[in-house]
C-alpha cells in the first residue's frame, strides 16, 4: 500500500475539535452547517474530511496574513 493511501481522509468530530484547537461541538457543528468543514456520515457515525479541515486552516491562515 502506498503512502498516500495510508493517509487517513476522515477524523472523527473528537479529532476535528481537537485539530481545530480544541472548539467546542457547538462551533463545530456551526462551521460544518457554513459549509466551512465537510462532514460525512457513515451508517450513524459523522466525521470530517481531512482535506477541508487543512483548507479551513489555510483560510484563516491567509486572512490573518492579509491583515497584518
């Protein structure tokens, strides 16, 4: 197997809230109904993609370093 293919695509909302600085499910969930973060579900269980978890970052990131 790959590299890439051992990379994992999904987080659960724990790990989300906890790459995200530790935000509270409340937050979480208010980024995810903006569209800001994707969740996916699978059976009953929700989780979030990797790759718009890094995007969400790189947003912020950026806007912070437009206004400095």
């Amino acid at each position: 197997m790959s590299q890439d293919a051992q990379q994992r695509l999904l987080m659960t909302i724990d790990e989300t809230r906890t790459t995200l600085g530790g935000i509270s499910r409340t937050q979480l969930w208010k980024l995810s109904k903006a569209g800001e973060v994707t969740q996916v579900n699978i059976g009953t269980r929700a989780f979030f993609t990797v790759k718009s978890v890094e995007q969400y970052v790189d947003r912020l990131a950026g806007v912070a370093a437009g206004a400095a």
